[in-house]
C-alpha cells in the first residue's frame, strides 16, 4: 500500500465516527458536543496533514524518482561526472527547502569532481523532517487522546450537573440528561482513543517509508565511483571488481581502503 494512500483511511475512519455518532445519538443538544469534538480532531488532522504528512510523502516520492533515474542511467552504462551532474541538474524536488540543499549538493558535486561530495551533508534525514513540521506531527496523537479525555470529564460533568437526588421524581427525570452526558463522555472517548492509534500508526508508516527511501538514495550515491568518467585510481588496501557502466564492486582487505583520483 502506498504511504501516501494510509492518510485516506485516516480520514475514512473520522468519516465512519461520524456517521455513528449521528446514527446511534441523533442530532440531540447533547450530541452536539460529540460533533463539535469531532470537528476540531478533523480539523486538527487536516491541518496537519497539509502542513506535514503530504509534505514527508511527496519529499519521499522525489527521492523515489531521483534514485529511479539514477539507476535507470547507471544500467545504460552512463558514465562521467559531467554526465551525472547533467543528469542532476534535470531533477528537482518540489519544496524549497530540499531543493535548496539539491542545489547546493550539485554546486559541491560539480567544485570537486563528485571526489569530496558527501551526499549526507546536504540531504539527511533530521533536516527534512523539520522541513515537515516533523516536531508538531509528532505531538498529534498525544493531542487526540488529550481531547477524548477532556470530552469524557466534560461529558461527566454535564450529566452529574443536571442530576436531582432531591427525590425520586426528580431523579426519574433528570435521568435523560445524564445519559445525555454519558453518551458525551464515552464517545469522544472512543473518537480521541481510536484516531490517535490510527494517525500513530499512519505517521510511523510514512516516517519509515522516508527513511528507507533516503537510504536507497544513499546506496545510489555511494554506490557509483564517478572519478574521470568513471574510471577510478589505484585503490590501496581493497580492490574493485568492475560490475557493469559505472559500477564497481570494492572489496576490503585492510581497515583503510583509499582511492585516488587517476
């Protein structure tokens, strides 16, 4: 299932607590308070959503693209810096941020031949997901669950204040508005429990689908050794089995493997 297509059933799930409430309880004074939790945790899910699920899950569809091209030029036998950075420079993110930092990796890329270009310090992991609000997105479920509890005390609270012990009668009476207080307390209790498992769930499927997709796009980096159109130097204390185009397989037989540039 696409990371991008969890988020659907976030907001299928909030759809279905809708419609029970509305089934089950009806549009009584009492339930009103039910749709009006209801709307601030949609409400909440929207706003994050827009400001951080979307953002991780498109940053992790460029990657995907990225590491698609790259591998699809390295299985043609592309080879050379001049034709990578090319390449490169073709490709976009759709964020400034990340594109920014895609920048300046080509500026690098380009200054020193891909020799002293350490991808990870221009695309890691933290800085896109501050670029996504990652902080906020994280303290999401906690405000759900925080919401269905203030809705159970408030539910309590409306229902135990219009109940009369004075006498029978009296109780007999008030008893509907306990209910009604009642059905205020347990329902945004399942509406706070049940989206916070679900958006937890959802946010650490997408948050993982990014770190995976990051460390393919690693392996695509570090894997080709671009030096002189892609023939690399004398390599001390390994040696590299050429693999196909661009790509050499290094095989270690000391601690310390160097490489120079030919």
């Amino acid at each position: 299932m696409k990371k991008s297509g969890n988020k659907n059933i976030l907001y299928a799930v909030w759809g279905i607590l809708c419609a029970a409430t509305a089934f089950l309880g009806g549009f009584s004074h009492s339930m009103l308070i039910n749709y009006a939790f209801l709307a601030v945790m949609g409400l909440l899910i929207l706003i994050v959503d827009r400001h951080g699920l979307s953002k991780i899950c498109r940053i992790t569809k460029d990657l995907k693209g990225i590491t698609e091209t790259f591998s699809e030029a390295e299985a043609k036998g592309t080879q050379g810096n001049e034709a990578y950075l090319s390449l490169m420079e073709s490709m976009h993110f759709t964020y400034p941020e990340t594109e920014g930092d895609w920048m300046r990796l080509q500026e690098s890329w380009k200054s020193s031949d891909g020799m002293d270009c350490d991808v990870e310090d221009y695309i890691f992991e933290s800085e896109l997901l501050e670029s996504c609000n990652y902080n906020v997105c994280t303290q999401v479920a906690g405000i759900l669950t925080a919401l269905g509890i203030l809705g159970t005390f408030l539910g309590l609270v409306l229902g135990l204040r219009s109940f009369d012990f004075s006498n029978a009668d009296q109780m007999t009476s008030s008893v509907e508005a306990l209910v009604g207080g009642l059905n205020v307390a347990f329902y945004t209790s399942i509406y706070g429990v049940t989206l916070s498992i679900l958006y937890n769930i959802i946010f650490r499927r997408i948050t993982t689908g990014l770190t995976q997709e990051l460390n393919h796009f690693y392996d695509e980096a570090y894997l080709m050794l671009r030096f002189n159109n892609g023939i690399p130097g004398k390599v001390t204390g390994g040696e590299l089995e050429h693999v196909t185009g661009n790509l050499y397989l290094l095989h270690a037989v000391n601690d310390e493997v160097t490489i120079e540039k030919k």
